[in-house]
C-alpha cells in the first residue's frame, strides 16, 4: 500500500508532507485570522440597536457557531487525509474553503458584537480532527455519511439559532442564514457521492458530542 496521496492535479503529496500541511492547517484555523472568498452576507434591513445583554446573548451563539467552523475544518482535513480517492479529497477541500468563509464572517461578527472566539478552539480542533480521522478509515461510504449526518445536525442548530437571536439582529441572522444553506449543500454533495446512512446509535453519539460542545462554548 503506497503511502503518498496524488491530488487531481497530478501532485503527489507523501505521508510526511499530508502530515505538515494538516498541522499548518490546524495552526491558522486556531490561531490566525481568516480571509473569506465571498462577501459577508448583508441583511435586507439594518439591525435594531442592541441592548448589552442582547450583545452578550449575540456574542455567545455566534462563538458556538464559530466553533462549529473550527470543528468543519478539522473534519474537512482528517477527511481529505485519510481518503485514498483525489476527487473525494478535492470535493472535501472545496468543502474546507466555503468552511473558511464562515470561519472570517463568524469572527468578524464576534468582533463587532464585543465577543471573542472560545478559550477552547485548540481542543475541539483536535477532537474532531481526531473523530473526522476515524470516519475516514472505516471508508468513504462512511466518511461521505459521516458528513451527511453531521452537516443535518448542524442545519438543525443553525435553525435554532434562528429562533434564539435576538430579533433586532439582523446582521447575525443573514450569516447564520447563509451558513445553514451552504452546509445544506455540503450535505447534499456527500449524500450524491455515495455518503451511507449511519446507525441509529452512531447519530445519537454524535448529538451527545455535539450538545456538549455547543454546551460548553457557549461560555468557553
């Protein structure tokens, strides 16, 4: 079994450098401050004026959010890594840039709103690095389903957040509105290349873990 990965474009990427380039990874989706390709999305209407406990509600949601993002990363790259096929690994990095764009408009929202990313982020990169990496060895069919699952779950959080931003806020809205239609999307792509159902009991781990995190970073 060879241990190099050759991309699409013909580049032939061996374990040692798919290993550096996933910590170069890891360290700029923690650490650094994130470029989005696309503009951040603009409400139809201005924001009402925020109270302070309307800004801190704001705040937290928007940090559980990023930190999903932060989490869509690592799985995007644990998932890419451990595929075999290079247009699996294209469509999980094209994936990874969308990802990216919610990673810049979820940190630029917080910056507005007085909040900051979570204490945490280098742990629930880690986490779902670490998660992603086990999906992908048990197959794409797995891994594809994998993304499946976790991109509804997320659609359904990003729903409920509809439901707790504070009305005036029309600004968190139309990014978390956007975000929910994009990882839809992500969702239908792996369903299309053939993602497989998950047991029941596999998705409901994967509710525990994500209620714990959301949990956790919406104070952390």
């Amino acid at each position: 079994m060879s241990s190099s990965h050759i991309a699409p474009s013909g580049v032939q990427h061996s374990a040692i450098d798919r290993l550096l380039i996933s910590l170069d990874s890891a360290v700029r989706t923690v650490w650094a401050d994130h470029a989005a390709a696309r503009p951040c999305p603009k409400a139809p209407v201005e924001d009402q004026v925020l109270t302070d406990q309307d800004k801190r509600e704001a705040a937290a949601l928007m940090r559980v959010n990023h930190v999903g993002e932060v989490c869509a990363q690592a799985l995007y790259a644990s998932q890419a890594w451990g595929t075999k096929d290079p247009y699996l690994k294209a469509q999980f990095d094209a994936a990874a840039r969308e990802e990216t764009d919610h990673l810049a408009w979820t940190e630029q929202r917080l910056r507005e709103l007085g909040g900051r990313t979570s204490l945490l982020n280098p742990l629930w990169y880690a986490g779902a690095f670490g998660i992603g990496l086990l999906a992908a060895r048990a197959g794409d069919k797995i891994s594809l389903g994998f993304v499946v699952e976790t991109e509804r779950q997320v659609e359904h959080h990003l729903n409920s957040h509809m439901d707790k931003l504070p009305q005036g806020d029309q600004s968190s809205r139309a990014i978390v509105a956007q975000m929910r239609d994009d990882e839809v999307a992500h969702a239908n792509a792996a369903l299309k290349a053939g993602g497989a159902e998950l047991p029941a009991p596999v998705r409901g781990l994967m509710r525990l873990a994500a209620k714990v995190m959301t949990t956790t970073a919406h104070y952390i």
